[in-house]
C-alpha cells in the first residue's frame, strides 16, 4: 500500500537545473525533507525519493529532465517503492500533463506548491495522491526549513514572482505576480543565519537578482 511503501523510505536526492532560486528553493526541499525523517542520498541511484527541481528559463529544459527521468525511471521499474517528485518551473508551466508526458512521475509541484510535497510524503502517506499537482498555495519557500548546502553561505528570499510581461520571459507564468516579503521577517531571518555563523548572504527576488539569465 502507499502508507507501507513510504514508511519503508528513507532517503532522499534533489535534482536541481537552473537560477539561484531554484537553488535556494532546493535547499528548502531537502530542508523539509530531512524534518520529515529521511536523509540524503550521495546520489539518485541511492535514493528512495528522487526530486529533481526544474527550470524553463535554461536551454531545453524537456530534453535535460527526460534524460535523467530515463534513468530515475528504470530505477524504479528494478524497485517500485521508489518515488520521483518533479518540482520547479517546467513542472508548473506542464502541470498535469507532467503526468501524460512521464507517466513514472508519482507527485509535482510548483515553486509555490513545494510544501505539498511533504504533505504527500508525510505521515501514513496521507496527502496529495499519485497523479495529482500539488495545490498552489504561492507560499515563499523560506517559511520551510532549511538545510544549508555551505555553512558560510545562504540565500535569502526577499520576493518572489514578477509584474513585467517580457515577451522572452516565462517567469510571471510559473511564479506568479510580484510578492514581497515582510520587512521584519527578512531582518529575522538574517539575524538567525548570522547568528549561527553565515558570513555571506545572497538576496534572492526578481528585483534584485538575474534569476540566471
């Protein structure tokens, strides 16, 4: 059952293509992961939940993702316990037809939607069943835990989304309009990471950040 099957999961590896901010938002997937029981994997082969967080910004993004889910997919016809989460930008602009396109996908996300993915993964398996995209909530990644890939060094979310319509640009699409966050929470959010020794700070928006282009 899938109540049996995810309390036999143990360990996980993340994917990440594109910006700093899927990067940033990557760190908050593993981040909430690893609150949820499970450890990280040294690599994809390793792991019991696969995520891979997507971006449509870089150069075929379709072409990328199908070659790893190639593998992540006959991985998990060798050991069908194994689950694989695709998140990220891609994943929002497909939505359910993620599930047409890679029918071995079991959950997917949007950059607003990434806590779903522990709902699906939590406790008896209770959440957003296979097949399904997790609810959009626009919600900034930075409320979810977090796990530091450098000890020095962290992102900080400041905003997310973007008002412009640039015809080249997909973000507005995949991450919404313009959302900033609170004054206070960034101010706390600084003084925590200083405060357990991060000597450098990346600030992460739409406003002040290249998003990788």
């Amino acid at each position: 059952s899938a109540a049996d099957t995810l309390f036999r999961v143990r360990r996980y590896h993340v994917t990440t293509f594109g910006c700093q901010m899927n990067a940033h938002d990557s760190e908050r997937i593993k981040g909430m992961l690893e609150e949820l029981g499970l450890g990280e994997a040294p690599s994809a082969d390793d792991a019991d939940v696969v995520v891979f967080n997507t971006c449509t910004i870089r150069e075929k993004p379709d072409t990328k993702l199908a070659a790893y889910l190639g593998a992540a997919a006959a991985r998990k016809r060798e050991d069908p316990d194994r689950v694989i989460a695709v998140g990220g930008c891609y994943a929002e602009a497909q939505r359910e037809r993620i599930f047409e396109l890679y029918p071995d996908v079991d959950v997917a996300f949007g950059p607003g939607s990434i806590a779903h993915l522990g709902d699906w993964l939590g406790a008896g398996g209770v959440g957003i069943a296979r097949g399904r995209f997790g609810l959009d909530d626009r919600a900034f990644a930075a409320e979810l835990p977090m796990h530091n890939e450098r000890s020095f060094q962290a992102w900080v979310q400041v905003s997310m989304g973007c008002n412009s319509t640039c015809s080249y640009c997909i973000v507005p699409a995949v991450r919404g309009r313009e959302q900033s966050r609170r004054p206070g929470e960034i101010v706390a959010e600084v003084q925590r990471l200083a405060s357990v020794g991060v000597k450098e700070l990346t600030l992460l928006g739409q406003n002040v950040n290249s998003w990788g282009r």
